[in-house]
C-alpha cells in the first residue's frame, strides 16, 4: 500500500498547486504523511457529512474540490463545525487533500468533467490565459430549451434545478461552460462568439447586463446550474484518474465517489407571487 505522501504527490502532479490562485487555499489540511492508504474518497464539500461516510467506508484519505479553511482560522475546536470536522477526521485516522482553483484550471479540470457529463466536445479553454472554462461543440444545433433540458437530465438533481436566460427557441452550436460560479466570465463569453454559456451562481445583474448586451450584439442563451452540480462531475473524473495511477504502480486502491449531495439549497418553490 502506498504512503499518503506517495499520494499526494501523484494528486499535485495532476493539479499542481501552483496553479491555484493566490487567494486559494488547496493543499491537505490534515493526514500523516508515512500512514498507509487503501481507500479514498472524493467529494465536492469536506463537510460533516462526508467526513462521516468517510469513516463509515474505512476510508483513508478524502479528496474535495472546495476548501475547508478557505479564510484560515485560529481554532480547530470542536465547538465549531469546522473544528468538528477536523476532528472526526484526526480521530479515524482520516487524511484530508484539496484541489480546488488548481483543478479548475488543469488539462483535463472541473470544465473538462462538466463538458463530458453534457456530451459536449471541448475544442478550447474559455479563458486561454489561465485555462480557465473550456469552448465546446455540440455534434448536432439544438435550441436552447433542448440544451438546458439536456443538462437537466445528465447533472445531479438539486433543489435549483436548472434555470435559463434568453429566447428558449433559439439554436445552439457552440457554447461555453464552466464549473462554480461563472459570470465573472461573461467578457471572456462574449470574445469567444458561443451562442450560450452555461456555469454557475449567475447573479441578477450580470445576467441583465449579459442579455441586454447580447441583444444588441447578438444573441447569447444562458443556463445556470447549481454549484455543486457543475463541480460533482470533476470528482468522476478524478476518481478515474487515481485509478489509472493505482493500476500503474500496482497499490490496488480502493477509490469511490461520494453520491450524497452537499449542495445547500434543500427546496425549491414556485408562486405567482405578489402583484406589481
């Protein structure tokens, strides 16, 4: 069996973590360096739930996409939920590794997954300087009702849903997508000439600034997912990519997907609302 900082270092060769940005904070928050590693978990949120199906696979190390000290902090006490986390993990001799903004931008990343998940053929990054997003073709037009309702079907079922912007009958060729949240992408959407973009997180005034842009530009459908739907794919993909890693150096890893869904949102509501 290998040693985790065997591991770790395979998982830094696929994401280094000197392409995450400067406000990012990836790396392995806890672990033993020389413990043994026979089970590893990936999952977007390194939240309690997941740190307890951890310990209840017989799990050695958990992989996620987000961070779980994003801003730092001065306490790990169990008081906290974070501090509980820690703690659960420390206690089971549980290791914890995070590739979030490293494994945005690597060749394949999070867009690469999202991509593959919707059957799109990536042609490019959507942004070239840093890899960010990823510019792909559709093997047939569709309209944009047709593509959302596609992403409907082949990402994970959340609370949200899917939610769409611009003319539903319109047809689609080439589209943007990117995993989280996206709309600080929209400069990066209009260079690139796709007809729709699909992320994250879109906000009420970028998206009325989009649309009002793209109507006089030219049309430009938007689709908006959920965070965590956009970014559960990348765990599929990695948990593929440690594979083929175990196979190469023969350590015979035990690598699972965590299907439980950590995205935040638990219900969705529909009203005619209140009269103007």
């Amino acid at each position: 069996m290998p040693r985790l900082s065997e591991v770790i270092a395979e998982l830094d060769a696929l994401w280094p973590p000197e392409r995450a940005e400067s406000w990012d904070a990836v790396g392995t928050v806890c672990g033993d360096p020389d413990a043994e590693v026979t089970r590893v978990l990936f999952a977007v949120d390194p939240v309690q739930e997941i740190a307890d199906e951890a310990v209840a696979l017989g799990a050695d190390l958990i992989v996620t996409h987000h961070p779980l000290y994003l801003r730092g902090t001065t306490t790990v006490a169990a008081g906290h939920f974070k501090g509980r986390v820690v703690h659960t993990l420390i206690k089971h001799d549980v290791a914890l590794h995070v590739a979030h903004t490293n494994a945005d931008t690597a060749d394949p990343g999070v867009s690469d997954a999202l991509a593959g998940a919707l059957g799109l053929r990536v042609t490019g990054p959507l942004v070239p300087e840093n890899g960010l997003g990823r510019i792909c073709e559709l093997d047939h037009p569709e309209t944009l009702a047709d593509f959302a309702a596609r992403a409907a079907k082949r990402l994970p079922a959340t609370a949200q849903g899917i939610r769409v912007a611009g003319d539903p009958g319109m047809l689609l060729r080439r589209v943007a997508v990117s995993g989280g949240s996206g709309d600080s992408l929209f400069g990066a959407v209009r260079a690139a000439g796709v007809d729709a973009f699909l992320t994250a997180d879109l906000r009420h005034h970028p998206v009325s600034e989009a649309t009002q842009a793209a109507s006089s530009s030219g049309p430009l459908g938007l689709v908006d997912a959920a965070h965590w739907a956009t970014e559960w794919p990348w765990c599929e993909q990695a948990a593929a990519q440690l594979d083929t890693i175990s196979d190469r150096h023969g350590w015979d890893l035990r690598v699972h997907v965590s299907k439980t869904v950590t995205d935040p949102w638990s219900s969705h509501h529909t009203s005619p609302g209140a009269p103007n």
